[in-house]
C-alpha cells in the first residue's frame, strides 16, 4: 500500500470482506447497479463522494426505494447525505429534484454498516431503471499522518475508502476517482486497471461485482490547505423592522490538522512562511451576501484591523487575518458582525411574514462541531414556526434587550457536524403587528416628556429648609458645636507649640549655659498658657450646655485637663533642670531627677494627641 510498516492501518472494515458473503445471500432485491461512476474529491478537508447510478429493475415487483450504505467508522463522520435524479442524457443531461433521505434499518443489513433510504421519483417496474446521484459529504475524516509535524514540515494525510462501492445490489461497470489536491502523493494503494494521471487517482472499471464487495484503499498524500474547524459557533441574526438585519457569528476556531511538533519561531515564519509554515494558515475567506454594510472584525483584545474587504453588486468578500497564524491544535476566538438590508429578507405569504436567510457559516470551507443559530425577531412577534431543510434540533428563548418590556422571542436552532452544504436557507414564519413598530418610539417620546416635566418640576419647586424649622435649627445647632470644637483644638494646638519651645529653651541651655535665657522663655510661656486657660473655659461652657454638644463634652474636657496636667508637669521638669544647672549637678543627677517627670510627660502627650484626634473625625 506504500506506508507499510510507518503506521498501523485502521483496517478493521477487512472483516466485511468476509462478513458480506453471509450476508449478500440473505439480501434480495430486485434492483441492480448498471454502472456506477464515483468521484472522491479530496482537495479539502472536507471529503465528498459523489455517486452516478444507473438504476435497473430486474425483478417483477416494482421498486419505490434505493438503500445505500456506509461502513460504520465511515459514518461516524458523516455529515450530509443528499440524492437527486439526473433528468436527460449527455450534454442535456441536468440534475433535477432533491430526494427524500431517510435511516433505513433490517435485519438483513450487516450490523457494522449505516444504511440510508432514498425514495425513488417513481415506482420502477420491470426493466425500467433511472439516472441517480448520490452525494456523501464527511467531515474530519482525513487523518494526519505522522499526527505531529514541526515547522518546518509538510502536512501528510491519509484517506481510506474502498475501489468498489459498498452496496446491497449488484453491480455489472463501476469506476472511481480520486481528485487529490495536487500531484505530490505520498503513497496510494494499487490495484487492478488503477493509475495515478498527475492529482487524479483512477480504478476501473471493474465488472459484474456481488453485493457488499470491498476492496480497502488508502490514499497518502499532501495536504497544506487551512485544515479549519469551528468547534463551535454561535450565529445570532437579529431582525429589526426598521429596516436592518444585524448578524453576529461568534467563533471558536482550531486548526484540525497535524500538531505542531516543537517550538515555534515567528522570525523563520516571516522570512519563509510557504517552507516554515506550511501546514499553518493565516487567511480565512467569508463570502458574505451583497450589500452587506457595518462590518466589523475583532476577539477578546479588541478589533482587528488585518482583514481586507472587496465586493460589488454580486459579491461581497471579508479575508480575516487571525491575529497569529494557526498551525496544527492551535486554537484562536474571534468575533465578526455585519449588517444586511431587511427588504431582501423579509416576506409574506398567507397573512404571516417570514425571514428567508442563510443558515451556516459564510467562510470557505469551514467544518463547525457546533453550530448554534438564533434568530431574533422583535418583540411583540407571535406564532411562530420553522422551515429548515434539514434536521435540527429546535427551541425557544427570549431575549430582552434596549426598550424591551416583556423581551423579544428568540427561536434556537442547533446542528452538529455541519459543513459548506448545510448552508442552505431556511425560513422563520411569525406574525407581528404593525402597531407594535409604535411602542419603542412612544416610549422614547414619552420618556423625553417625563424628562421635560420633571426638569420644569424642579425648576419651580423650593427645596430650601424652613429657618423655624426643627431640622434647620438642629443644623444650625451642630455647626456651632463643630465651630466650638475647632476652636478649642485650635487653643490646645498653640498650648502645644509653646511646650514645644519650653523643651526647646532647656536644649539651648544644655548647649550654651545660659540659666537667664531659659528663665525668661519660662516666664514668657507662663504668661501665654494663662492667656489660653481663660480661653478655653467658656467654650467648654458652651459644649455643656448645647444638646449635641453634651455627648461631646466629656471628651473635651478630658483634653483640657490632661494638657493642663502636662503644663505642670513641663514646668516640674523645667525647674528641677534650671535648679541643677544653677547647683551645678552631674548630668547624671540631673537625669534620675528628671526621669519621673519625662516619663509622665510622654505619657499625657500621647493621651492629648489621641483625644485631639478622636475630636478631628467627629
């Protein structure tokens, strides 16, 4: 097969080689495969099988349905599978109508395959038979081999299917193709009639085939396109009748492929991204409708300003720049919105209006895990129903948003797996009416006039206190005591300053000797410390007898007499060391002389600071 012993196959589908000859002799069925053509498109990573079938009934009973199979590892990547009947023959021939799929399931059916219905345009009768193509659409079924690559390197991946189709009937011409992105392959398994014609991979025809045959293939070739995949995705499409409807699809991206090995180094990236980073991505293309306006680009730092933008009046395209290119595992989160005009979205039909928009993502390419769309209609919307040509699953919410009173409803649609494919329109039929455009603007007229009257309101009013008035009075009282307050603490402050300058006095003469100067500062403090005394008795008069002052009284009063204890003892001290200067005592007795007194005058300095500050905070 070409990898050999380099990776160890996923080959658990070589037991339907055996399984299936059991099986095929328990299938009947009166329809046939006259030929088949099968093209596997492998130039994304996004896989898709397309399928011709030449239908022939054989039997004699007619035949309404078509079952079609896949094997179950296969399947579990399955994410579209649509049939249609081709109308016409050669350069006429053109696809016509979708057919209605459906899960199939018997117990005639090998319990490892996945098995569809499709239900034929008309019944077949004997010899009868009809064109059909059958469309297989996978998702995150190529597998990066080796899963680790580094910079540096390019990204391989292998794809396994089988060289003839997995089916219950027989099949008498089959052939298959495999477009490859280009012609660097790895390795490819060869067969019988198969060749490898630059990016094409062909095997066939193979002739008169049994049921359930099966010829495992692998593919082992280049891959470095954006291996993008959005494990989820949030679309929110709100409508607005005044004229907008207003899209936000929130996204959060990965890149699918082959984890980057090692350190990344962003100088070697710039100097040669197409050799040193190869298997990452930096681009991302979103074709969005005509006439798309209000475009904006930004994650969780804020907006992002490398993106590009070019449309007319076809096309409309966004190439958004990640702040940082992804390479295998890497993951960014990014938002983008913009705005389309109502008028080409919105209709009526039978007394109800619909929204016809689109349902998945615009960018190129994109598998999404979890794709989320809410679509929300304005408030006052009622009866609502859903058409989506797909299963999905469905529920209701309410939004409230600027103006809202009760909400706007919101109807929640969520699809996994979903691919370029699923990007279909759908409709959201509702009923609203038109007197509810009213409310916003009534509310906005009506909260603009309450603003005006209140304005004129207050404009009048008289909001000033009465002067006889108790509340007035109260004030007036406290401002009184407040200014008492300041006014003592201003006379203790300066009672303070001048203690300062006695200990001041007794440090100059420690330097100089100079009994008569330091007297003389004494005498002088003596005099002012009077002077403050009789200052400070009426305002303590004043707290006492005021009604809110009395609470603050005591406090007060406790300050006075602690600073007035602290002039008697500055002045002790003041003494005792102009008496030892004039006897001229040892510094030593000077200082046991002292120490009683020093000690003590800390002490009441401490406890005045304390009070004069308790008396700042009221």
């Amino acid at each position: 097969m070409g990898i050999g012993s380099k990776m160890k196959l996923d080959l658990g589908l070589l037991f339907i080689l055996f399984s299936f000859a059991f099986f095929s002799s328990l299938v009947s069925s009166d329809l046939i495969l006259s030929k088949v053509d099968r093209r596997i498109d492998l130039t994304s990573h996004i896989v898709r099988i397309t399928s011709t079938l030449k239908v022939e009934n054989d039997g004699n009973d007619e035949v309404s349905e078509l079952v079609i199979t896949f094997p179950d590892q296969q399947a579990k990547h399955l994410a579209l599978v649509s049939a249609y009947h081709n109308e016409g023959r050669g350069k006429t021939k053109s696809r016509g109508a979708s057919l209605p799929v459906k899960p199939f399931q018997s117990v005639e059916m090998p319990q490892s395959l996945t098995s569809y219905s499709v239900s034929l345009p008309k019944k077949l009768s004997k010899g009868e038979g009809l064109n059909l193509e059958v469309l297989a659409v996978f998702a995150q079924i190529l597998k990066p081999f080796p899963e680790q690559v580094s910079q540096g390197d390019f990204q391989l991946v292998v794809f396994q299917d089988s060289a003839y189709i997995l089916s219950p009937y027989a099949v008498k011409v089959q052939t298959l193709s495999v477009k490859l992105p280009d012609a660097r392959i790895e390795s490819y398994t060869k067969l019988e009639n198969s060749k490898a014609q630059g990016s094409e991979i062909k095997y066939g025809p193979y002739e008169n085939k049994s049921p359930f045959s099966y010829s495992p293939i692998v593919v082992h070739y280049e891959y470095n396109k954006p291996y993008t995949v959005a494990q989820k995705l949030v679309r929110e499409i709100e409508i607005s009748h005044w004229g907008n409807v207003q899209i936000t699809e929130h996204y959060n991206l990965v890149h699918g492929g082959a984890i980057l090995k090692g350190e990344f180094s962003r100088l070697d990236y710039q100097m040669s991204p197409h050799t040193k980073g190869a298997s990452a991505f930096g681009w991302l293309v979103a074709k969005l409708p005509p006439r798309t306006h209000s475009i904006y680009y930004r994650d969780e730092i804020g907006n992002i300003s490398t993106s590009n933008l070019w449309g007319n009046s076809i096309k409309t395209e966004l190439a958004i720049e990640p702040r940082f290119p992804l390479f295998g595992g890497w993951k960014t989160f990014f938002t983008f919105g913009y705005g389309l005009p109502l008028m080409e979205y919105l209709f009526e039909a039978e007394g109800k209006r619909f929204v016809n928009i689109s349902f998945g993502s615009p960018i190129d390419e994109l598998v999404v895990n979890e794709l989320i769309v809410k679509v929300v209609l304005p408030e006052g919307s009622t009866d609502l129903s859903v058409s989506v040509p797909f299963e999905v699953e469905q529920w209701q919410e309410t939004k409230v948003s600027h103006l809202d009173i009760s909400g706007r409803p919101v109807i929640v649609l969520r699809k996994v797996n979903a691919v370029p494919e699923h990007n279909q329109n759908f409709q959201v039929y509702y009923k609203f009416n038109c007197l509810s455009l009213l409310r916003e603007p009534l509310m906005l007229i009506l909260g603009f006039f309450s603003l005006f009257v209140a304005c004129i309101a207050y404009s009048h009013a008289d909001f000033s206190i009465s002067k006889s008035s108790t509340s007035y009075l109260a004030k007036l009282q406290w401002d009184e005591v407040q200014t008492t307050i300041q006014q003592l603490e201003n006379i203790i402050n300066r009672c303070l300053t001048i203690h300062d300058k006695l200990e001041a006095s007794l440090r100059e003469l420690s330097r100089t000797g100079n009994v008569q100067a330091c007297k003389t500062a004494r005498k002088t403090s003596d005099s002012l410390l009077k002077e403050f005394s009789k200052e400070l008795k009426p305002l303590l008069i004043s707290l006492q007898s005021s009604p809110q002052g009395a609470q603050i009284f005591p406090k007060a009063e406790e300050l006075v007499t602690k600073e007035r204890e602290l002039q008697e003892r500055l002045i002790s001290k003041h003494s005792i060391v102009v008496d030892s200067y004039e006897k001229k005592l040892s510094g030593r007795d000077t200082e046991n002389r002292v120490a009683p007194h020093q000690q003590k005058i800390t002490a009441l300095r401490k406890e005045v600071d304390d009070l004069l500050e308790y008396l700042d905070e009221i």
